[in-house]
C-alpha cells in the first residue's frame, strides 16, 4: 500500500482446477523491467537510491517467495512503471482439502462423545455471552447465563448443573471467589461438578489460581472450539474418549 500514493489497490481470490490463485493489484509506482528479476531478493527493493521515499528492509518479497516456495505454490510478478504492478501466487488445494475433511471429521466424532448438557455460562460481557451460548446451544446444551460471580452462585444454589463456565474477571464477585463459594456449597452436599475457567489471561500463575480455587479446565479467549471440547473431557471423566 506505501508504494500506491494515488489510485487503488485490489485484492482477488479464485480456483483455478486444483490451485488457489490470490492476486494484490496497485496503481503504485511500479517496478522497471530490468529490477523485476532481482526484487525477490533479500534486501532488494525497486527504489535503492538512498534518498529514496518507500522505507523499509527489502525483505518482504523475499519472505513472501519463501512462505509461498514452501506450501509448494509459485508467485508472479507483473508491473509497469508509473502503471501500477500485481502479485500473483498459486498454492495447491488437494492436500488442504483432504486435510480439512479429516478434521471436520474428527471435530464431529468430538461432538458426539459429550452428551447434552445443562450448563451454568458466568459471563459478564454482553458479545462474550450470545458467543459463547450459541456455541454450546448449536450443539444441543442447554445454557444458563449468569452476568457476574454472585448471581453464578445463586443460580448454582437454586438450580441443578452438569457444567459451569466461568469467566475468572467479573464485576461484584470473580470467578475465583465464586468457584471457591460454589465448592464450600458442595462440600455440604458431597457433591462435585466440573468448572472451567474461562479467561484471556493464559499465564503458568493464571492456570495455577485458577485450579487452586477448586477449578477443574481452562479455556482461554477467544474461545475455540477444540480447546472447549478437549476441556470437557478432561473436566468430567464421563465424557472422555480415546483419541
């Protein structure tokens, strides 16, 4: 974009057979012929007067050829000077096609071992939660949504839950304190459910307070998929499988 002080730039995407070919179009300065052999390089750049007025390392084509080289594509350059010029690369679908239908298929099998849940969602970010809950719901877990660690401790005491997860940074009460308040509340009972800690704070000393508050998972934001798979199992022993 730094070479393109006027005009546009242009990014396209498309299928060629078995190849994926993006392209980035500028109506920048351009690159003579005579440089476009050499602008692949390591520290080459199509301007090398040290007065010139694009800064930068000349190392970015290079990465770029070399990232490209590696996923076994090819890229093209095409330019004019004062015209503007265009990158091109293609990189070979069949691999990351048969790759992706592998994964789906693993996710899936995933998905069947946990059994429908009711589960207690302590969340108190608006976005965090609709997210959140609509993950578990599309996956047929039935969620109950609690703003901050207090009304999470109410709910837990006035209802039934297979699963809490807790965000650990909330207004009124956290979710440390409320996990240790929940497990007080079990201590009486004997009874003991999983709590998984939800939180983007992914430190060694983050995890250790979070499991010395009486937490059984981690998860951390933005919340994935497989990482909240993988802790359900591993929180609850019914739900594990043979991977």
């Amino acid at each position: 974009m730094k070479f393109t002080a006027d005009g546009s730039i242009a990014l396209s995407a498309g299928r060629e057979q078995e190849f994926l070919r993006l392209a980035v179009r500028d109506t920048g300065i351009g690159i003579p012929k005579e440089r476009q052999s050499q602008i692949f390089e390591a520290f080459r750049q199509a301007d090398a007067n040290i007065a010139r007025n694009y800064g930068g390392t000349g190392l970015g084509l290079s990465i770029c050829l070399k990232l490209v080289s590696l996923m076994g594509g090819k890229i093209e350059l095409t330019s004019e000077p004062g015209q503007g010029s265009i990158f091109s690369f293609v990189l070979p679908l069949k691999v990351a096609a048969a790759q992706a239908s592998d994964l789906s298929k693993t996710d899936s099998d995933r998905k069947a071992s946990i059994p429908s849940l009711n589960i207690l969602l302590a969340e108190d970010n608006l976005v965090n939660q609709k997210v959140a809950a609509k993950l578990l719901e599309k996956q047929s877990h039935r969620v109950t949504v609690a703003g901050n660690g207090k009304i999470a401790v109410e709910y837990f005491q006035n209802g039934t839950f297979d699963l809490v997860l807790m965000d650990v940074q909330m207004p009124e009460m956290d979710g440390l304190e409320a996990t240790r308040a929940i497990r007080q509340m079990e201590a009486k009972s004997g009874t003991r459910i999983p709590i998984i800690a939800m939180t983007a704070q992914t430190m060694k000393g983050d995890r250790d307070n979070c499991f010395a508050a009486g937490m059984d998972g981690f998860v951390s934001k933005p919340i994935r998929l497989p990482e909240l798979w993988a802790a359900l199992r591993v929180a609850q022993p019914a739900f594990r499988v043979e991977c």
